[in-house]
C-alpha cells in the first residue's frame, strides 16, 4: 500500500508538471463581505454582524477505519480549521473590501495534502445570519485522471436560488483550481446536513457528507424566560428546550468501492454492500475517541466523535440524520426514552389556525432513518440513573467494523452527576 501510494504521488505530480497545471501555486479567493445593510436580521441586536463565512475545500485523502484499514475518501476540509480554530467565522468589522485569501493547495497542511477530512466540518449557524460558503476544488491527488467538480448540495435547505443548490444539472459545478461562494439567507432553524451531489451515488459513497443545523432566534429571546438555555426551534413555549447538543450522522462504507476508486478499476454501483456502518465517520469504539484520528499518513482526518455526556436532569438535543447511500437504519436508544419532536428540519406540529397549534411529539425507544431523513430527538435524563448508556443500530449485523465484532454504528450517553 506504501509503495503504491509513494509511487503514484510521484506520478502525479509529473504528470501535473508535464501539463503545466501545478495545483501547489493555485490562489483561491473568498467572498466573505461585511454586513452593512444596518439591519438586524439575526436579532442579537447588532445591525452589523449577520454575515458569517465557511471556506471549504474539495479533494482526496485517507481515514482510519476502526479495525485499523486505511480507506481512500473524497471529501471536504475547512481552511479555518487547523484543528482549533471555528468552522464559521465572521468578516472583520469595518472592513471594506471581500477578504482574499491565499491558500498554497495542495501543500498546505504541510506534505502532501492529502486533506480531506471525514466527515465534513460541521457547520453551526443561527437563523437570520447569511451564510457565505467558498467551495474550493484542489483536484484528486490520488486520481489525477479525474477532473470531477465538486458541488456543496444543502440537503433540506428551501433554496430560491438554483444555482447555489449544488445540484451539477440544474446549478453550477466547480472545476478543479476554482472556487464559488454559495450565499443562503438562513431563514429556517433545523438539522440539516451537506454533501456533494456530481455523481452522487459515487462521492457520497466516498465521503463528502458532513452535519449542518441553523439553531433558531428563540435562542437569544431576552425576557421571556422559557427555562432553557437552547431550543430546537421557535417553539414558544420551550417544549423543545435543550441544555446538551450532539450532531449525529450515519454514514456507512463499502470498503471494496472505495479500493476500486482508488486502483482505477470499475464502479458496480448496484453491488455497493456497506460494511463499516460508522456515526460521524468512524465505527465504535472510534465513537468514543475524544482525539482526532491520524491516517496511515498521520495526517488527522477524523476530527469528531459521537459520545454524548450530559449532568443528570439535563437534557440532549440529538440532531440524527442520515447520509448513508445503501442502507435504512434503525438507531436505537433502549434505556433512555427518545422524544422526536422534529422531522426533516420541521418541529412536529399541527398547523391548525382555528384551535391552535398542537405538538405532534412522540416517544419511542427507535427510529428508522433513510439517507436524507432527519430527526430531532430529545433525550431527556431526569430520571435516568448516572452511568452510561448505548445508542446503537438494531440492525445487529451492522454493530461490526467490517470482519470485526463488536463496532460499527455504535456510541454511549454518559448520564454523569447533577449539576450543582
Ligand atoms: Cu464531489
């Protein structure tokens, strides 16, 4: 695998250096404009800092299964990252001007930028802000016989505007050395989540997934005091009040399709048979891992886990949702009772005008999700003893890490003591 991966890098780059196209130079500039409209849209009482901004970057690179396999991927990488710094950030006050910014793709993580992380960054704005989101496309290292573009679909998201949707019929693709910035006028709250749609099957299979949720204005309403401090949506009456959030995404692997996109060899898409069921891209006991995980290269690709720990009488707002490409999943949480109170990015409710809303919440020990279904969950530990509990797929074959027992879509809630 070493020596192969050695001799293709190599290759590559002669191969880009014979076509003059040396993707290492590439400058990619960012439209991140300062707000000043001098309306307050996001309602925090500034009329100036509605704007936030996400720069994302499309390529290849490795993830580390949790039997220890190393799996070729296509996926996103945040350049605010570095590990430390937030996904979303916000155009300096006062400034007149979009800032550019140099990036020296594809080497800039130092070595070989073999960047893409698993899943996507996570992206977490509030309602009434403006998302501006810079993709930009620093081509396959490991596939230099491919030019994909690279699309950001936002699944679930009303969008007016075709061409920011992703969809490569209908909107614009980004070729490899450009970059667009999508704009979305973030007028819903709700769990959502983001992916590639050129050839869909195909770059969700390889990883371009990742969670994106809009928390709504309720959530900085002063005065009325609905006794939380966060809410799934504009409920007004905090019936959807949380004090713990934890994005949970299925996401499942077939290790063959994901070799054969790296060895150049052909794509049966209908024999794609997962065999790595994983939250947020690993399987357990990976979930629990509060590190980073390294690839084979010791490039950290894995930059999130799935356990959930919460003081006792709290309550978790579990933002599930499912990219995977093959398989339903049936996610179940058997000791703690799960309360859906939203679905697709909607709260569960009537929309009656005569007598009123009425919640549409429902209490269940397990829910089935397809890929591109979401569900809010509350996962409420009033009387929930401390200790750790399970969530896990019932689909029992697929609590494995390929051949290995004992793993795959697996994760714990640790219940730990009240809070004083
Ligand atoms: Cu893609």
């Amino acid at each position: 695998m070493r020596h192969h991966r050695a001799f293709s890098i190599i290759s590559i780059l002669a191969l880009l250096f014979c076509l003059g196209v040396m993707p290492a130079w590439a400058e990619f500039s960012v439209q991140c404009p300062p707000d000043v409209d001098g309306i307050d849209t996001d309602g925090d009482g500034d009329v100036n800092n509605d704007h936030v901004c996400v720069h994302l970057s499309s390529g290849d690179g490795f993830i580390k299964m949790a039997d220890g396999r190393d799996s070729y991927i296509f996926g996103f990488a945040s350049h605010r990252l570095a590990n430390s710094d937030p996904v979303v950030f916000q155009p300096e006050p006062g400034e007149s001007r979009p800032p550019a910014e140099s990036i020296g793709l594809p080497t800039s993580e130092g070595g070989l930028n073999l960047g893409a992380t698993f899943p996507a960054p996570t992206i977490e704005v509030r309602e009434g802000q403006k998302l501006y989101l810079t993709l930009s496309n620093v081509g396959m290292l490991m596939r230099p016989d491919l030019f994909d573009p690279h699309t950001v679909h936002y699944h679930g998201f009303p969008n007016v505007a075709s061409i920011f949707d992703g969809l490569p019929d209908s909107a614009i693709s980004i070729n490899m050395g450009f970059s667009l910035t999508y704009f979305y006028n973030l007028v819903e709250p709700g769990t959502f989540m983001y992916h590639c749609h050129v050839e869909a099957t195909e770059h969700m299979q390889m990883g371009m997934l990742g969670n994106i949720y809009v928390r709504p204005m309720q959530d900085l309403t002063d005065g009325t005091d609905l006794g939380y401090p966060s809410y799934a949506y504009n409920d007004g009456d905090g019936t959807t009040g949380y004090h713990v959030a934890k994005p949970l995404q299925i996401h499942s692997f077939d290790p063959n399709f994901h070799d054969a996109n790296e060895l150049v060899q052909p794509l049966p898409f209908a024999l794609m048979h997962d065999r790595y069921p994983m939250f947020n891209g690993r399987g357990y006991p990976d979930t629990l891992n509060p590190d980073n995980i390294a690839n084979q290269e010791l490039y950290e690709a894995q930059l999130m886990d799935s356990i959930i720990e919460v003081p006792q009488g709290e309550r978790v707002l579990l933002r599930l949702s499912s990219l995977a490409t093959v398989d339903f999943y049936t996610v179940a949480s058997p000791s703690i009772p799960m309360t859906v109170v939203g679905q697709g990015a909607r709260i569960l409710r009537t929309a009656g005008e005569t007598d009123g809303v009425q919640d549409l919440f429902y209490t269940t020990h397990s829910v089935t999700l397809g890929g591109g279904e979401a569900k809010d969950i509350l996962l409420d530990t009033t009387d929930i003893p401390e200790g750790t509990y399970f969530i896990y797929t019932t689909n029992l074959n697929n609590l494995s890490n390929d051949q290995e027992d004992y793993g795959g879509m697996m994760t714990e809630i640790v219940v730990q003591a009240a809070a004083l």
